[in-house]
C-alpha cells in the first residue's frame, strides 16, 4: 500500500482558502463540477485511478488543527473569523471525485458538488497525482533533495541579487511533498543568508508557511471567474468577480488574476474604481513583455501611475526569464515573481506533469435542474480549457478572433 501522501490539512494553497470563503460568502448555495486534464495525454500505470481514490480516502481524516488555525489567523488577517468555524468542521469527501482510467491508462477525473464543498479538492488532488505518477513509475529516486537544496539556494540567491521579489507557488505539481519542503526550507535559509535588494517573499504553500515562519501568499485562481462566467455570463465576468471579491477582502487581497478570458474584455471591466482598489494584476498568460505594455497603457488611460502598482508575473517562469523580467518592468512597475515548476519539480531527467482541474459548469442554486457550461480562455490559446462548443460560443460572445 502506497503511504498517505497529504498528510495536512493546510498543504495546499492559499488560494484555495481566501477562495472558498469568498465563495461561502457570495454564493453559498452555488454548484460546480470539476475536470482534469493533462496536456501530454499521458498514458498512467495501471491501476492509478484505483491509487488516486485511495488517497482521496485517506484525505477524509485530515482535519485542521488548532496550531494551523491559529497560524492563519496571525498570518492572514484579513480572512473573518466565522471561515475558520467553517474549517473546523469541513471534511473531505471522496464521494464528490469519481476517478477512472480507459483500456490505454489515460486519465479521468471529475468533481462535483456544492462550490464550497469541492474547492478544497483541486490543489490536493493535483500534488497527489503528480506525487503518485512518480511513485509508481519508478522515479523518485532520481529525487536528490541534496543537490535539491543547493540548487534551490542558489536559485534564491541569483533573485535576490538581481532585486526580485519572489514566492513559491509549486505545490500543485510538485514532484514530492518531501521535494517541496527542501526547495522552501533552501529559499528560507538563502533569504537569511544572502545579500541583495530583492526578496522571497514566502510560499503559496500554508503548511510550509507555518512550518519555516513565512508568508503564506496567495489570492485567487481562474476559478472564481469561470464560475461567475458560468452562472451570469462571461461579457461581466470580471466585474462580479471584482465586486464578490471587495466585498469579501474589503481591499485587501488587492491582486487580481485577469485574464481568465483576455485583456480586452477585462480592460473593459477594469474600471477607475477597481484600478484604484486593487493593489496590482497577475499576468499568467501571453506574453510577459506585451502584458505589461497593456497593464501600464491601462493604468495611465485611467490617470494612474503604473509604477504604484504591482504587477506579479506567474506564466511558467524560470530564474533567467525572471532575472530578465525584473530588469525590463523595475521602472514601469512594482514586478514580483511566482514560481511554481521550475522551482518544485527541477530534476535531471524528470518530466514535470502538465496537468491541471478546471472548472467546468456551474449552477448558482442547487434548486437548478441543469448545470452551465464554462471554459477558461487565457492569452495563450493553448491553455485555453474547456469543451470546444463552449470554447466557440464564449469567444463569440466576447467578440473574440
């Protein structure tokens, strides 16, 4: 028997908990379902999807404990009080994921169910499957989490000098638990030891957070919006999503992830009022340079200063592409990095999952007899997700090439 691979409740993204939450304030009554995808078709051992429930099983008897309640309540202030009775009493339940493989071992994973019931599933069952793969194809021996944390440390050193303000956020397909907690112990101990003007900043990664006594960081994911576009309507999307989001965070939070359906809807919503409560953008699709160019044309159009805001930078980058990231936008913004893959899942001969779980439909009531499709439609037309039909319908809609 594979051992117990999540064995805390707050390994997982923050995130996930400022979401949840919003969402239990919002929408309390909103239903979803959820779909995995790996990009690279791959084929998976038998026998995985059987392993993966497994684990999901286990996962009904992690719990939240008091030292983690009381960790995010001292590090995550602006999160109301009622949300950790919530947590108290949330467990997992592996009713609501329903895994199967096909004849070749490729993979199918679905959720559903109440909004704030599956939320908690996605960054878990991601770290599971990835961590899984490795196991049961033989891999993790090619894991030295020696050489891991030297050239961890000295990725955190490079950032530093260059003046880059980073965070890890590679909990979702880490290749290991044991991997992940090398790589921000190293970061933690070059961030002590090592001269410069930049920053790490912390990790998405609650339970690493506690542990190393850093920063947990984190926002929101394309989730909220597809869910939103899901119910209302992707053409003010972004909007809800804006206002659901002050409504909870009361301008705290301030970084909004845009473009779950591109710039040019976005810019359209992105109103004086929001541009000057929220604290900055994350650019997490298309490319670096020309996102940044819109985001600051934005900003001056609406008579804002670009280089008061943040722009956080999260498409896939490495230490280079950050380092030279950092030289380009210093003097047209506050630039940040967040790192996931590259920082979590960087070994010699090892392939790094692309995998994710997106939502899909929503219902804003459980009374609904039908579900509505929803897709995410990101500036990489690549990464675009969801049933094509949907796909075609949502661009049309947003009068998008």
């Amino acid at each position: 028997m594979i051992p117990q691979i999540i064995k805390h409740f707050t390994d997982d993204d923050l995130y996930k908990f400022t979401m949840c939450c919003a969402v239990i304030d919002n929408y309390p009554r909103a239903q979803v379902r959820y779909t995995f995808q790996d990009r690279a078709h791959t084929c998976y051992p038998a026998g995985f999807a059987d392993e993966l429930m497994a684990q999901v099983a286990m996962l009904e008897e992690v719990v939240i404990t008091p030292e983690e309640i009381d960790f995010m309540k001292r590090s995550c202030p602006y999160i109301p009080f009622w949300f950790y009775d919530y947590l108290r009493g949330y467990r997992y339940d592996r009713r609501l994921v329903r895994a199967e493989q096909d004849a070749e071992g490729h993979l199918e994973v679905h959720f559903e169910g109440a909004w704030a019931d599956t939320i908690l599933l996605e960054v878990k069952v991601l770290a599971i499957i990835s961590e899984l793969y490795y196991i049961m194809t033989g891999q993790t021996d090619a894991f030295d989490l020696d050489d891991c944390y030297v050239r961890s440390y000295d990725k955190a050193r490079r950032l530093k000098e260059n003046g880059c303000c980073f965070s890890d956020m590679g909990t979702r397909r880490r290749a290991s638990m044991a991997v992940h907690d090398t790589v921000v112990r190293a970061m933690a101990t070059a961030q002590a030891e090592c001269p410069g003007s930049g920053c790490f900043i912390g990790t998405s990664n609650v339970y690493l957070a506690m542990k190393y006594g850093l920063k947990p960081i984190g926002t929101m994911a394309h989730e909220f919006v597809c869910a939103i576009a899901g119910m209302f309507g992707p053409l003010m999307a972004n909007h809800l999503a804006m206002r659901a989001w002050s409504a909870t965070y009361r301008g705290a939070l301030g970084t909004f992830l845009y473009d779950t359906y591109g710039w040019e809807i976005f810019s359209l919503n992105f109103s004086e009022d929001y541009a000057n409560m929220f604290k900055g953008l994350r650019v997490d699709s298309g490319d670096n340079y020309e996102q940044l160019e819109k985001i600051t044309a934005k900003y001056r159009s609406l008579g804002i200063d670009p280089r008061t805001k943040q722009v956080i930078f999260s498409n896939a980058l490495n230490t280079d592409q950050a380092i030279e990231l950092q030289h380009y936008a210093r003097e047209r913004c506050i630039p940040s990095f967040g790192i996931g893959t590259h920082f979590t899942n960087d070994f010699p001969g090892i392939k790094p999952r692309n995998i994710v779980i997106k939502l899909t439909a929503a219902k804003i009531t459980e009374s609904w007899t039908f579900f509505n499709p929803t897709c995410k439609l990101s500036e990489d037309h690549g990464k675009y997700t969801g049933d094509p039909e949907v796909v075609a319908r949502f661009k049309a809609i947003l009068h998008m090439d």
